[in-house]
C-alpha cells in the first residue's frame, strides 16, 4: 500500500514499524533483512566520518565493517518519534573498539568509547529511502561522556 491510500495514523505507525524492524535485524545474521527495508535508490550517509552511500550494496558493507570493529556492551534507547516523512530515533551505545574496520572512526582499536547515535530516516511508503547516523563518538569515561538520559529509557546489556 502506499501513504496515499492510508491514514497520517496508519502512515507514521507504518513507520515506526519499518524503523524497528531495521534495527531490530542490524546484525551479522539478519542484517539483509534490515537492508530489505531500503527503497531501491537508498542514501546512507554518516556524516561525522565523512561517509556517503548511495546503494544499498555499500550500506552493507558498511554494516559488516561495524560488525567486525565494535563489541557492544550496553545500549540505551532514550526517544523515538516519528511523521508521515521520517523518523527519529535518539540512543547511546557504549562499545569497545577492537578491530579498525570502520572507516574514518576517530580512536585506536582497544578503545572503549560511549557513542550519542541519532538517526533520521527519511521513509517512502514504507520503506527507508534515507538513513542518517549522526555518530557522536566519545572515549568511555572521558569529559564529554555525559548524557541526560530521560527517565524510563530502554537498557539493553549485552553480554
């Protein structure tokens, strides 16, 4: 169905799924299901390492390079929302870096950091036609390490 045929409730809710079920299968065994949810003309972009893709080939990629250089230990989820045109989604993920893999990542493999991850998508009748990572990446435990994190925020350890 596209957004024409549904309501704005059903348009954002539709969304909101989309949006979950990407990060939902963001890893090395389902990762082609979060790739499934890109239009065919997808643009991944992270801007704070300088990074573009325009096909979802590159975005994949991209995704198995994260999969190699970072350990995740912790993940906050701290707010989502969303319109008819795109969603937000706001978290904080705190992970080792142990192998260099990534692209323009501003620390050494070894390095624990503490990564601000927001993203917006830009959605088209239900799927992502625009990702966005802006990556705010901090060492753990350093002097811009410091979040307000809204009360209730999901916490998810992994061990």
């Amino acid at each position: 169905m596209t957004d024409q045929t549904l309501t704005r409730e059903e348009v954002i809710q539709r969304n909101l799924e989309a949006v979950e079920a990407h990060f939902h299968n963001e890893t090395p065994e389902t990762i082609q299901q979060a790739i499934a949810l890109y239009t065919d003309d997808i643009y991944w972009e992270g801007p704070s390492r300088g990074l573009v893709f325009d096909n979802a080939g590159d975005a994949l990629a991209g995704y198995h390079d994260i999969f190699k250089s970072l350990v995740i230990h912790k993940h906050t989820h701290l707010r989502r929302f969303a319109t008819e045109e795109f969603v937000f989604d706001d978290c904080i993920y705190e992970a080792t870096y142990v192998e260099d893999h990534m692209a323009n990542f501003p620390f050494p493999a070894g390095t624990k950091v503490s990564m601000r991850l927001a993203h917006v998508f830009e959605m088209r009748d239900g799927k992502i036609a625009k990702e966005i990572a802006y990556e705010i990446i901090r060492e753990a435990g350093g002097p811009t390490d410091n979040d307000n994190i809204p009360a209730g925020s999901e916490v998810t350890v992994f061990e």
